[in-house]
C-alpha cells in the first residue's frame, strides 16, 4: 500500500546516523538511468589519473569526525559509493549497490531483519517502501560509503527517500555535530516531468512538479533538465530553488563562469554523444544531467577545483587532466550495460530462437515515446514488422503506452507479470485488457496477430518465438515484466551450470581422481595436490568446492584430445564462482 508521508520514516531512523553524502534524483522519467549514470561517473572518477594527482582533502575529511577515518594518505582514496533505486529487478536486494555491485542478499537480509524487528517493537506500521529505504540507508551505514546516489520512489516531498538531511524528529547524541550525524545532500537532481500517478502527486504538471521539487534542499545545488521539461515546469524549479537558495545548474545556460566548460567544450561533449555514439535525445540529456550532477558533487567534495572566469586562467596541464576526467565521464555513458533500458539480450536457452530481443521497462507515455524511435530503427534496417510481448501494471493507461510504439501489422504476445516481492499492491493488468489496448491503438486492428498467454511468461516468449520467423521481438510495458524475464534467464543458466557440477561431480570424488588424471593427458602435480584438497570441501559447500576443483585441474591440464569437453566445463563451473 502506497502511504506518502515522512512520519512512519523519520520514526524508524530517529537514532540512526545517515553521514554519507547523497546525490538525490526525482523525476518522472529517466531517474533511474540518471543514478546508474551517476555510479558509472563516480568509477571513472575513482580510476582517474587527476584523483590519483589530487591533494589529500573533501570526502574523509568531510566524514572524519564520525567515522574517525584516519587520512595521511596524500592522494585521494577512491570514494566508495552506494545506490538505492527502485523497483528492483530480479531479487528485492539488487536494488542496493555498493560500488556498482549488488548487495548480498547475506548483509541485506541481517539489516533488514534489524529494521523490521524496531517497526514491530516500536509499532511504527512503516510501508513496504519505507521499510525498504531505511534497510538500504542502514547497508549504506555498515559498509562505510562516502556517496549515496538514491533515486526518489514516488514524488519527492514526501517520499520517505527525502528524509536525508533533515532534522526534525532525530535523536541525536550531543557530542556529534548534524553535519556528522545527517549532513545534507551535495545535490538534488530531477529529470524529464510528465503526467504519472496523478491520484498521489497532482493532475496538473505543474502540481507533479512541486512535488517533485520537494526534494530541494536550502543552500544545495540542483540541477534539473530545462530542454524537455516544459517552461510551466521549469518556472515552478525555479520558484521552489530560488526560495532555498539554491544554486541551480542548467545544461542550457547560455554564459558559462568556469574555465573547465567554456561554451566550445560543452558543445564539444555534447556533440561525441550526438554524433559520434548516435544517443539518442532522451539519453543524452540524462547523462547531461548525470554529468552534472556528479560533477557538481565532486566540486563540493573540493575532489576537482573550481575555477572561475572572472580568475586568472589556471596552468593549462592541470585544465587539461580536469577536462580529460570530465571526456571520460561523459563518454562512459555509451559502455554501460543497463538491464531492463533498451537492452538487447539473447534469450536462447529460453526459447531456442537464436535472434536477440530488446527488453525495455518502458512503463508511461515518456518512456514509451524514448523507445519509439529505437523501434522504428528496428523496423527499418529489418524491414519487417515487430513481435511484441507486452505486459502493464493494472493501473496504467495501456494506451497511451503502446499508441507510439504498434504499427498495422504487429504481432502481439499479452502475457501478466508475476508477484513482486515486497510490492504485493502491484497488480498486473489482464492480458484480454492489454489485447483490447492494442487493438485501440492502431488504424487496422484485424491487421493483427495477437495471442494471449496469461500468466505463463515462459510460454509467452516461446510464442513470440514461434512467431518471429525472422522479425524482431521488442518486450516492453512494465519494468516488472522486465524482471520476469530476467529471472527467467537467471534460473536457466543456473540450471545448466548445476548440470555441469553435477557432471563434474561424478568424476571429481576422491576415487576417481586417478582415474581423471590418466584420462586428460597430463595434469600437473601440483594441480592435482591442490585439486585433491579442494575435494576434501565438498561437504561444507559442493558447488563451491567442485567450481574451485574444477578450474584449479582444467588450468593445470595440458590440454589433449579432451580439450573441447574441458573447455566448455571451464566455462560453466567459472559462472557458478
């Protein structure tokens, strides 16, 4: 059940300590890629040359006072950062990051179990939601992280996100200074606005924009996009930064007042996106905002320097390093991998079909409006129409999601996400409704072929196979959808790699290890000692043991007639590590 409000949140963490600093990101669309972004560019950061060239000053010290860091080190340590986004994909832990890797569902389940354990003696009655923020705050406080980057759920002024840096209502020891205990953001950022969960946030833009902006903070800078957000939208920014104080950030103004991005430069970034790497618009423009923010949170960390115009221009070596960094991490964007985002994948070993398939969470009219044009690239180089699989959350407008993306023509695969962990308010909309939208938006309904497989995604990727015969398959409509699939691959490849230990298993008991040895050519002694050991864990952890046995032999093998056997082994048991 969806309950806004900061109440039930601020009660839950009234004694705990939050000193990371955040970078804080609300929107409608496109916040959830603006955080990974923001991850990326704080790993090219952390491997950068002008870090390891920077002077010792900015994060430590900033956390020193509660965490007692001791610094000494002359360079900057890397900073270690975290991200909280939601929902979450496969399992309810992978939407908490430590260093652009998911948490283990180990240290996840042990501080979940201590946050719902003061919910229940305190009877705080917190949602799923804020039950979940607190235990990624707290995984943020027990792996000791300088940068939380957190995205907003619902809104913003009232998402239980937005209790960082603020004071009401905490319980905090007098010998910690607030600025130790619960500083505020280093920036808030917000993306592209547009009409969502209206019944929460407002029926008007403008409405959704306020709430939107309730995550700006006094005296913290933020940035926002001004080139797609509507002008109602950015006067309302405006308005709610200029009573806070803020500084705000803009990709379109038109002067700059630092050295680092005179108005060539920028262009000059903007354009390796554009033109080089082919991005489209929307993607540009929240890795512009990424980049922005990122680069803000560095400057007020003082990890880059800040160079004024209206200053005498700054020895040429050094602007050159600081532009480099700032290339790398904009240029970054093009590399990553972000499931569920206009991914292209192979679902193979699922269905047989040996083409990929692109899987988007496009869940609203924005984001279905960002797909379109990388589906009608689709259309055009295959000249041929697209085999959909589409779900939707049973409260949304499944028109307005599929009128820019189905053509005459189409097929379409309806199928109904599954349960979703800690969300059991979420629903999937029928696949008859789904079928009924489809038809609705689109000049020829009888022009398509559409099928219905309810509940049993698996079967309804199978269909889309069956259907291709050549065609590209798009899967979209709800990013719950998206996690179906994923776990579906997850549980296959799982399954095939437990066949190979199990095969594996049949030759590796110390019985047959002699047996082994004279089989596959020649196995080193020493491979075969450490080998031998290895068996002896089986026990205490048979799928570790038998990878580690496994690779610790297969490397220690003069490869012989058996080579392709060994090798395909190498490659299962090294997925199960």
């Amino acid at each position: 059940m969806i309950t806004p409000g900061l109440e039930r949140i601020t009660q839950l963490l009234a004694r705990i300590p939050l000193p990371w600093r955040a970078i804080h990101v609300a929107g409608t669309n496109g916040k959830g890629s603006i955080c990974a972004y923001i991850s990326c560019m704080l790993d090219v950061h952390n491997d950068s040359q002008r870090r390891k060239d920077a002077p010792s000053s900015g994060v430590q010290a900033a956390t020193q006072e509660w965490r007692k860091i001791p610094t000494g080190d002359p360079t900057f340590k890397p900073i270690r950062h975290g991200r909280f986004t939601s929902p979450h994909l496969i399992d309810r832990w992978d939407c908490i990051t430590i260093n652009n890797h998911p948490v283990s569902f180990q240290a996840f389940n042990a501080v979940e179990k201590r946050v719902l354990q003061r919910n229940e003696i305190e009877n705080i009655g917190a949602s799923e939601f804020e039950l979940l923020t607190a235990t990624a705050f707290e995984v943020f406080n027990d792996h000791n992280i300088d940068v939380a980057v957190i995205e907003v759920g619902m809104g913003g002024k009232l998402d239980s996100t937005n209790i960082i840096g603020i004071e009401e209502g905490i319980e905090k020891p007098d010998t910690i200074s607030m600025d130790s205990f619960r500083p505020p953001p280093l920036v808030t950022a917000i993306s592209r606005i547009g009409l969502d969960h209206q019944a929460f946030l407002g029926s008007t833009l403008e409405d959704i924009a306020r709430a939107k902006a309730g995550i700006i903070k006094p005296g913290v800078p933020v940035v926002y996009d001004d080139k797609t957000n509507p002008v109602q939208v950015t006067r309302v920014f405006d308005a709610i930064a200029a009573e806070n104080e803020s500084p705000v950030v803009r990709e379109r103004r038109k002067t700059t007042t630092s050295w680092t991005f005179d108005t060539e430069y920028k262009q000059w970034l903007h354009d390796i996106l554009k033109k080089k790497d082919k991005l489209s618009d929307h993607v540009i423009s929240n890795a512009t905002i990424a980049f922005l923010a990122t680069w803000t949170a560095l400057e007020q960390l003082g990890r880059i320097p800040v160079w004024p115009l209206d200053q005498d221009e700054p020895p040429k070596d050094q602007l050159k390093l600081v532009r480099k960094l700032a290339h790398e991490m904009y240029t970054a964007v093009p590399k990553m991998i972000f499931p569920g985002r206009q991914q292209t994948l192979s679902i193979e070993i699922l269905t047989g079909g040996i083409e990929n398939v692109l899987l988007d969470g496009a869940h609203n009219a924005q984001s279905a409006q960002a797909l379109a044009p990388v589906v009608e690239q689709l259309r055009l180089d295959l000249r041929r129409n697209i085999v959909w699989v589409l779900a939707a959350s049973d409260t949304k407008d499944a028109k307005e999601i599929l009128a820019p993306l189905l053509k005459d023509g189409d097929k379409v695969v309806a199928v109904e996400f599954g349960p979703v962990d800690g969300m059991p308010w979420v629903k999937p909309m029928s696949g008859e409704k789904v079928l009924e939208a489809t038809r609705a938006v689109v000049e020829n309904p009888d022009s398509l072929t559409t099928h219905n497989a309810g509940k049993d995604v698996l079967a309804g990727l199978r269909t889309a196979n069956d259907m291709c015969k050549g065609h590209p398959i798009v899967i979209a409509g709800s990013l719950y959808l998206v996690g179906d699939v994923l776990r579906l691959l997850r549980d296959a490849q799982f399954s095939s790699t437990q066949a190979a230990l199990h095969q594996l298993y049949a030759i590796v008991v110390p019985d047959h290890l002699e047996l082994l040895r004279s089989q596959v050519n020649v196995i080193t002694d020493s491979a075969f000692a450490q080998a031998s050991s290895i068996v002896a864990e089986i026990g205490h952890g048979i799928q570790r043991a038998l990878a580690r046995f496994a690779l610790v032999l297969l490397n220690g093998t003069a490869l012989g007639e058996k080579r392709g056997v060994l090798i395909s082994s190498k490659v299962a048991v090294a997925a199960a590590l």
